[in-house]
C-alpha cells in the first residue's frame, strides 16, 4: 500500500514570496490533516479535512495560510505571502475516518525555509 | 490546559539499556495517549498507544505506563537497540476528537 505522498520535500523561498505545498492520501482515506512542525516542536494541527469538508482550522492563521481539498482526495496548503516564522516542516496525514483509534499516518513532510 | 509536556529533551542510552521518556498532561478529559517515532526525513509514526482504563500496555519492546491520578504517561523502551535512535513524541487526545496534542519530543541515541 503506498503511503501519503507530498511534494516538493524542500522549498526555500525569501519573505513576502508565496508557496504551495501537495499532498496525496492514502487511497480510501476519508480524513486528511495538514500539521506545521517547527524544530524542536511537536507537530501542530493547522487543518483538517473530512471528504471535501473542513472539520477544524481553528489553528490556521488565515490571513495567510489556505488549503483546499479537491474532490476529497489530494489537497493543497498555500502560504501567501510567507513570513520568516513560517520556516518549519508541514507534514501531511490521512486516516482511513476521522474517528479516535484511525491511526494517523503521516507523509514525509516539506521543509519550508523562508529568508 | 491544552498542553503535554514531554521529557527529557535528548537522552542517551547504551545499546541493551532501558530508555524512559515522561509526558505529563493538564486537560483531564483527555483519554487516548499515543507515541510517535519520527526519524530524519521521515514523518511520525504510530508506534503505541494507550487507554486511562488500563495502567501500563505493553507491545514487545515497548511498553507504555499510565498513571492516571498524576496525569503522567511514559514509554519504556527494554533492550535498546541502535535501530531505535529517532525522535520520539508522545501525544493526547479527547474521546471522539482525533485533534492530537503534541508533546514537544524526545530525540533518543542509542549508542554501541
């Protein structure tokens, strides 16, 4: 079964300057997460999507960050324009449902580095 | 409230020790408490979890104890090998919410 794919796996981009990230579930996995992992952090929950649906962004800071889910399958996670905090690992996961005791499973993230 | 707070910050153990990672938590209603194993380039990935209903859970090398009246988990890792150097965090979350709170990580070397 292949796993959650995300691309690009590096990007650096100076501030001011917007970039967009993609994801690709798991086959079959209705539940897609977008975290942001700044070194020496744990992983954050930026959003979260069911289906097409967004179930929780109460920590997306909107007024740069947006993310779309297209047909319930990839998603895109744009940052416009990026900051120098912005700097960080976004990690993308999917689960087969939303419910606890769906494990989690998490792509191998794109570091973003913003001078 | 929302917070875990996870310790030590790095550890180092010799190859066949014990390692031993501490979480601590505010929010009583949480109650489902997973760690993760993360190595370089690599995203987290679930290794075990646990349930306040029971204290302590145990998966091969890995067993997790759960004191519930502290509000503090740990992992045990029993015979560690150099395979097991990584970043671990440990995480919480409320019952019918998968939202996961991070514990800020542990990076773990095991050495010869």
């Amino acid at each position: 079964e292949a796993g959650v794919a995300q691309s690009p796996r590096y990007k650096i981009i100076e501030k001011r300057q917007s970039v967009a990230f993609w994801c690709n579930p798991i086959s079959g996995h209705a539940t897609l997460y977008w975290y942001q992992q700044i070194l020496g952090q744990g992983p954050k929950l930026l959003i979260q999507f069911q289906n097409n649906g967004v179930v929780d962004d109460s920590q997306l800071p909107k007024d740069r960050f947006s993310a779309e889910r297209l047909k319930g399958v990839d998603s895109t996670l744009k940052i416009q324009p990026a900051k120098l905090e912005d700097s960080a690992v976004y990690l993308c996961a999917s689960s087969l449902d939303g419910g606890q005791g769906y494990e989690q499973y998490f792509g191998p993230g794109t570091r973003l580095t913003v001078t | 409230q929302q917070q875990v707070k996870q310790s030590p910050q790095s550890l180092i153990v010799q190859k066949g020790g014990i390692s031993i990672i501490n979480c601590a938590y505010e929010n009583t209603a949480f109650d489902y408490f997973p760690w993760y194993q993360q190595f370089p380039g690599k995203g987290p990935a679930l290794l075990i979890a646990i349930r306040p209903d029971v204290s302590e859970k145990k998966e091969g090398r890995f067993t997790i104890s759960f004191n519930k009246s502290a509000k503090q988990f740990s992992l045990h890792i029993m015979d560690s090998q150099p395979g097991d150097s990584a970043t671990y965090f440990c995480a919480a979350t409320l019952f019918g919410n998968e939202k996961l709170t991070f514990g800020t990580g542990t990076r773990l070397t095991i050495i010869p």
